[in-house]
C-alpha cells in the first residue's frame, strides 16, 4: 500500500498520521508525548514504533512531510512604523505565518530596544514601514540600527519599495536578509502572503538545522511549516476548495492546546448588515489569531486571570471546586489527563472559558455613533456574525464527548452587544486530530486534501434552527 | 516631478460621504496622490495616515456642525508625531448654522490650519490653492 507519513512535532506531543494515497484514507494515527528536555527523535521513533504496530501490512512510504512547534514555535520580532498600521499589519503576517510574535515594536528604534532585539531569542525579523512611495527615513534608520548592532537574526524585508535599494546597501554582507513586498502597500491595504511564503521559505531553510532536528531530518523529506501555519494552511484549503474540488466556504477554526488558544477564520468579513461603515486596517481573508495566556496547562493560571469568577461562574458551579487549586494542578503537572468526572467537567468548563474569550478578542466590534437621524455604525475587525461553520480542534474537543457544547461559548451573546461574533454556526470537529497533517497533504495533493478533508471533519452540532438540540 | 501626497477624510463621527467622493476623483484627476481615509474618522486616523504614507497636506472635511470640537488640537498632535509643517485645510460646513465667516475663519486659522473653507467652496479652488502651496 502506498502511502504519505505526516507528521507534527509539537511542543506536547508528536503526532504520526499514515495516509492510504489510494483508498484516501486515514490508515492510522499515533502520538508520543515529549517535552522540551526530550530529543525530538525519541518522540519521532516511539511515535512511529506505536504507528507500525497498528498497521500490520507491508507499506510503502512515498513521502514524509512534517510540521513543527517543537521549541516553542517559530519566533518573530515584528517592527512597523505606526502602531496601527504597518506594525499591525507585519505582526498579522508574523502570525498567518504561524509565528509567536514575541514583540511588535514601532517608531525609530532607539539603542536599548535593539539590545533587546539582539538577546531576545528570535528566529527572524519583520522588519516593515512606510507605505509603497510613503515614508522612507522610519524602515532606513531602523535598518541602519539592525546593520550597526550587528544583529545575527534573518530580516525580512517588507516594507515600503522605495527603500529596498538603500536597505539592501545598508545590510551588504553584515546582515543576511529577504527583500519581499511591502505588508501595507497603501493605506489600510494589507498584503500578508508574500511575507508569509518568504517566512516559511526561510524556515524551512533554517529551522531544521536546529534543535536536535538534523537528526531525524534525513529520514524525512523536509519540514515544511510551524504547526500553526499548517492547521491555517488546511482551513483555507477546505474553506476555498480548488479549481476542481469545491471548498464549504467561510469557516473559523477553534483550536484550544496546552500553551494557546488559536483561531483561524477564512472569509472576508464584511458587514452582514447594510450601512455599516468599514473602518481601520483591512483584514486579511485568512487570518489567525493566537492568545498566550488562554491553553488548557501551560497557561492555565493565566486562564483564572483572563476569565475571573465572574466568567468562570457562568460555565461552572464554582461551589464545587477550590479554583485557584484546580488551575495550579493543570500547570504544575502539565501532563495531567483528566480521569474522573469532576476534573473533565472542569477541563471543558476551561475550554469554553478559553473559546470564549479567544473568539471575542478575534471576532470585530460594530460601534454605535448617533446621529439626529437614528444611529449609524462603524464596523472594525471581522463581522463573523452569519459565518456557517466552526471546526473544533485540539486535545481537549477531539476527546470530549460533546464537543459541541464547548463550541457553543464562541456564538454571540446579548452580554455582548458590540461582538460580531458567530450567530448560529454549525459546529464540525477535527475528529482524528489530522488538520496539521491535512495543512500538509495540501502541499503536495491539494484535491485529495479537500476531499480527505470533507471526509474527516464532522458534524457534530449546532444551527439546529430550534428543532433539534 | 513625483505626485504630491494628500490625506483626505471627514471628521469625527460624521457619515457625509457624497464631498469626500468628488473631492477624491478631482484632486486624483488633477494629479495629486490621494489617500482618501473615508468617513467617521478621527483625528488619530488622519495623522498616522499622514505618516505612513509621507504626505504633504491634510483635507479635513466637516459637514455635519461639530467640525470645531472635531478638530480642537488637531495641529499640536501632528507636531507630536513629529510631522512637522504638514499642510492643514479644513472645508465642508465646519459649525453649526450661520455664523459670521470671519470669526469662524480666524477660530480655526488660530487652530494652526493653514486654510479654511467656507460652506460651498469649488474644487478647483482647493486644487490652485494646494498647487500654490505646494509648489506645483
Ligand atoms: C445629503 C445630506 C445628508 C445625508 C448624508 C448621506 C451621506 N452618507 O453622504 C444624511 C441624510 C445621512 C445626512 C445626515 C445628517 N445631516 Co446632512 N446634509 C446632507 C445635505 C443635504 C447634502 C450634503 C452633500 O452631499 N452635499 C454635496 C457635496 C458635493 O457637497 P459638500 O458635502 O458640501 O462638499 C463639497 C464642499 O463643501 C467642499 N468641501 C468639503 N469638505 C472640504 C474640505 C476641504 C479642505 C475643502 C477645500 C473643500 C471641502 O468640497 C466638496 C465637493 O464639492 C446637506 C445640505 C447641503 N445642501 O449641503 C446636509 C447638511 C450637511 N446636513 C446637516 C445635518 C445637521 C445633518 C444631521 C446632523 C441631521 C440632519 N439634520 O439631517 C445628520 C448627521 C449625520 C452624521 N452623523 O453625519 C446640516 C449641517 C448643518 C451645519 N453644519 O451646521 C446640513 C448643512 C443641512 C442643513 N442646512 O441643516 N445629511
């Protein structure tokens, strides 16, 4: 049987999921837990050990693709001009990439932000400014000071084009960097994609020289992408469809792990109502929000922080719990697997905190400005309020046994009356935990993802329209 | 010579669109670089516009009668972002009712914008007084 090995090395667990190429099927999956003292290769080995065992019949391995957080990600220094506009549009590219953007900083830089710079860790540099023929002296000094400080971190280039033949001076041979098109070729207009594919490009170059991954690097045939920009990858694949497979249309993608809350929305998110006017920097179709303090254990206590006893009282009898004990217990053991009743019903009440909260900070606000003649509105961020699907991924809805219900804390509420959040989506889940794996599949068959898609993400509630819950 | 960089908008929480159209296609057609920030915009939107995009004046229109409020301090914030000597015209119908041009001319000269616009001001003024300030 001829098949594709995919595989994810994550920061939890790596996963191992073997693809029929002809039957277009899931053959089996497999997942070992590691950490970040542990040799990815040990995860690798044991991961696949555990896979073969379940197969039982001679296979014929095409292609081995992975994916990977291992490491904590891929690690972004984001730099713009004005905070709200080509800063926040080169952290959106940072993250649609699948990055941590670990920070985002505008402005002239000054000598201390570029020591910061310098020990912070990062695997790359965005470094935008300025419109196409806008401002120039902002991305030229900050070059400058990334050329003076001698700064050994990759820079991609993406900012306004004027400057490129200056910046590429200024860098010479100090510096190594990409020159790719500008975040924000005009005003509140973005361009994430070609900074995004450069991104990956450059990952893929470098990020398998690191960590330990040289050693399983020659068995596979390449690390394509950062987890996230897999799972994003999938969603925009199902969404949009190809030219001979169609796609469901609009989504959003809820995926809660042990670190983050992530949400991936494709769609335009226009405004569902007429009269509303559009305002702030443009949304990109596919797009991807990522929240630090919301994961199930290695952020769980920031979970209490963000939610108080005031949300959390809303998804859970609070009576019954000493919270505070309850979230150290997720982050002191982040490998605690809840076993009885109270703690899974605990685990899902954290869920729906972290669902909640994560959709409202993704989801646009509509805001009310009055007039003599009634009210009219100013829409910024996405209106997602007539979006028809929500996928649930992640640990803690691929086992629960009604993951819908934890979906349903990401639909709008009257508490609520700015959110454009989902009215009355369905909800579909990632049953077999492939959507990083699909993400990758659609490099190579981009047909046979959308269709393996559509066969592996299931109905699994919501928009019942009242008659059935 | 390179295209001069305007930012054109309406102010505050003022929805009148049907100006800021024709304002667009005329200053476009006339050759200037517009960067058009549309309605029920503020004050902050105009400036980090301006400085992105390196532009050489800002358009504030006011239609709806609150344009005075809108634009209070409007000329110190653009100095705080460091945009300096930026040109500031101001146009629509900037107050409330018929007050005495004059006053309301030196009340927003005082502002710090450079011109001000009485209700109904032709576009081809606008166009020859940009051109003269600028230079082209
Ligand atoms: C159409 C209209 C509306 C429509 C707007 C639809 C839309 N989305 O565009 C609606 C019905 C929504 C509306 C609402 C209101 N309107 Co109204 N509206 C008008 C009306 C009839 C025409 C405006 C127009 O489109 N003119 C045509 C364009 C081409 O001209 P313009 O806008 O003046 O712009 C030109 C010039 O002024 C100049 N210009 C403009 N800006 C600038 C800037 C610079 C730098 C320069 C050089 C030149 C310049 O160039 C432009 C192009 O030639 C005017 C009355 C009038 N005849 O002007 C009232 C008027 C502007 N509205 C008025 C008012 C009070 C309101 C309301 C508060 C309530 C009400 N009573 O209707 C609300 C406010 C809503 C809000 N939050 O903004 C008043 C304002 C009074 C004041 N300033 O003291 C006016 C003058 C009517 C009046 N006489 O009472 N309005």
């Amino acid at each position: 049987m001829d098949c594709y090995l995919f595989i994810d090395f994550g920061s939890t667990y790596t996963k191992v999921t073997l693809v029929d190429i002809a039957k277009e099927e899931i053959v089996a999956t497999a997942k070992s837990y590691t950490t970040v003292e542990t040799d990815v290769t040990t995860g690798y080995n044991e991961a696949s050990r555990k896979l073969f065992s379940k197969v039982g019949q001679e296979v014929n391995i095409v292609k081995k693709l992975a994916c990977s957080s291992a490491a904590g990600g891929l690690k972004i220094v984001a730099i713009g001009l004005v905070p709200e506009l080509t800063a926040e549009a080169a952290k959106r590219a940072a993250i649609g990439a699948g990055a941590r953007v670990i920070k985002t900083y505008s402005h002239n830089l000054n000598s201390s932000e570029l020591v910061e710079i310098k020990i912070s860790n990062a695997d790359m540099i965005l470094l935008a400014g300025g419109t196409d023929g806008g401002n120039s002296d902002c991305i030229i000094h900050n070059a400058e000071m990334i050329a003076k400080h001698e700064i050994d971190i990759p820079v991609v280039v993406a900012g306004n084009k004027s400057c490129n033949d200056e910046i590429t001076n200024i860098f010479g041979d100090t510096v190594e960097f990409y020159i790719t098109e500008n975040v924000m070729p005009s005003l509140n207009n973005i361009n994430v994609v070609p900074a995004r594919e450069t991104i990956r490009n450059i990952f893929m170059k470098q990020i398998v020289h690191a960590r330990g991954m040289e050693n399983v690097e020659e068995s596979i045939s390449g690390i394509l992408m950062p987890t996230p920009a897999s799972v994003l990858k999938a969603a925009e694949t199902l969404s949009l469809g190809t030219k001979d497979e169609e796609g469901i249309g609009d989504l959003a993608i809820v995926d809660i792990g042990g670190a983050t809350t992530d949400i991936h929305s494709i769609g335009e998110g226009a405004p569902s109502k007429p009269g509303v006017f559009l305002r702030g920097l443009e949304e990109p179709v596919a797009k991807r929000t990522v929240e630090g303090d919301l994961g199930m254990r290695y952020s769980s206590t920031s979970v209490y922080e963000a939610a108080g006893n005031r949300m959390m009282k809303k998804y859970l009898n609070i009576d019954d719990y000493d919270l505070e004990e309850e979230f150290r217990k997720r982050n002191d053991n982040t490998s605690f697997l809840p076993e009885n009743e109270k703690d899974i019903f605990f685990d899902e009440a954290m869920a729906k905190v972290c669902a909640d909260i994560s959709m409202k900070r993704h989801a646009g606000i509509v805001e009310s400005v009055y007039s003599p003649l009634g009210t009219i509105h100013s829409q910024t961020g996405k209106d997602l309020m007539e979006l028809p699907y929500i996928i649930g991924t992640g640990g803690v809805l691929v086992n629960s046994k009604e993951p819908a219900n934890i979906l349903e804390a990401v639909t709008f509420t009257i508490d609520d009356p700015e959110s454009l959040k989902p009215r009355n989506p369905k909800f579909m889940i990632d049953k077999e935990y492939i959507l990083s794996a699909m993400g990758l599949l659609a490099m190579v068959d981009k047909n046979m993802a959308v269709r393996m898609l559509k066969k592996y993400i299931v109905m699994c509630g919501g928009n019942t329209n009242g008659f059935e819950k | 010579m390179d295209k001069k960089t305007v930012v054109l908008g309406v102010i505050g929480s003022d929805c009148h669109a049907v100006g800021n159209k024709i304002l667009d296609h005329s200053l476009t057609a006339a050759g200037f670089n517009v960067v058009n920030i549309g309605v029920l915009s503020p004050q902050e939107d105009f400036i980090n516009a301006a400085i992105e995009t390196n532009a050489d004046a800002i358009l504030v229109s006011s239609l709806y009668g609150h344009g005075e409020i809108d634009c209070r301090g409007m000329r110190d914030n653009c100095e705080e972002a460091g945009l300096k000597d930026i040109l500031l015209y101001v146009g629509g119908n900037i107050v409330v009712g018929k007050q005495d041009w004059n006053e309301v001319h030196a009340r927003f000269k005082d502002m710090g914008f450079d011109r001000v616009y009485p209700p109904g001001t032709s576009v081809e003024t606008s166009i020859h007084d940009l051109r003269e300030d600028l230079g082209n």
